[in-house]
C-alpha cells in the first residue's frame, strides 16, 4: 500500500470533490481513465498514488490544470485543513489568459470554495460561462466590467456581486490588475 505523498495529504478528498461537483460517478470517471472502479476509489481514500501521467489524464478528465492538484508548498501538520499560507495557495481555474486564480480554501471538500482572481488589464473572457453554481465576489481592488445574464455592470473597488447559475462573463479593460475574492458553491475547481 502506497501512502499520499507531499503533494498534498487531500488529493483524493480534492478529486472526489472534484467527481462529485461534476456530476460523475467512480464508474463515469475510471472508465473515461481506462482504469478500474477500484484504482480510482483507492485514489480517492489516499491509499494509492496516482502517477504523473495518471494526474494529467485525471486533470484533462475534469477539466482542472494539473498544478490545481498540487499544494504550493507543504504545511505543517497542525495547519494541515485549516491554514493557508499565501505561498502555500494552489493555481486553479480557467487558464484563461490574463486571470490567477488561486484557491484559498485548504481543499475542495467543504459546501463552498474561496478562490482569490487576478484579473490582468485587457483580460477578458467573450463566451459567456454558465456554471450550476451559486456564486458571490467581492472586488479587492481595481475595476472590472461584468455581464451577468445579458445585463452589463461596471464594477470597483469595494463592490460585490451574486451569480445563481447564469451565464456570465467578465473584461478588465482598464489599466490596471483588478483582484476579486469570490466564493463558489459547490466547488467547482
């Protein structure tokens, strides 16, 4: 038996997180993997070890990048689930060009995840996104223009906003970084 390594102690949380905030049974996600019901459940409880390339084809599954799966850098025991450190964050999200999204969240198995977003001057998304999620952000500091089920809003610093499920999308076109804290529920990284 192989124990979680470093990476992160929550892996197999995260990734049946992950399973479940898509809708995917372990039968739905070991077979699009090529791999057994019983290898991903193992996965999944920690007591096995996904390679690198298993990661990868884990990732691509559910359309997370790789880097989200692992801890930026390891945590004392004691802080372990529920400390983390601003070095210790994890890069998760769209990938979009000009967005950092980071979790601040420990892990993704609780109701909700908190996500810290960089939006670069010029970063945009022009496909509207709709997630089966209920989400709320607060902007930390700049601007950002946000369309939310087809209605425009120009928000600043110290402005927040709700999304319930509805096709949204997002520009920065000022001139500078506009940071948001959002919080998502269920996780959806």
């Amino acid at each position: 038996m192989t124990h979680a390594s470093p990476m992160t102690s929550s892996l197999g949380a995260d990734l049946r997180a992950l399973r479940k905030a898509r809708g995917l049974t372990l039968q739905d996600l070991a077979e699009a993997l090529g791999r057994s019901v019983g290898w991903l459940s193992q996965v999944e409880r920690d007591m096995s070890e996904p390679s690198i390339t298993d990661l990868r084809h884990i990732a691509k599954a559910l359309d997370v990048s790789v880097s989200s799966l692992f801890r930026q850098e390891p945590t004392e025991a004691k802080e372990d689930g529920y400390i983390v450190r601003s070095t210790g964050r994890r890069p998760i999200g769209s990938r979009a060009a000009g967005l950092v999204e980071e979790l601040l969240s420990p892990d993704l198995t609780d109701d909700f995840e908190m996500v810290h977003s960089t939006f670069e001057p010029g970063a945009q998304i022009v496909e509207p996104v709709t997630r089966p999620t209920q989400e709320v952000g607060y902007i930390v500091s700049g601007q950002l223009d946000l369309w939310i089920d087809g209605k425009s809003y120009a928000l600043n610093t110290g402005d927040s906003f709700r999304i319930r499920g509805e096709p949204f999308r997002w520009m920065n076109p000022y001139d500078t970084p506009c940071e948001a804290i959002w919080v998502i529920a269920p996780p959806v990284y």
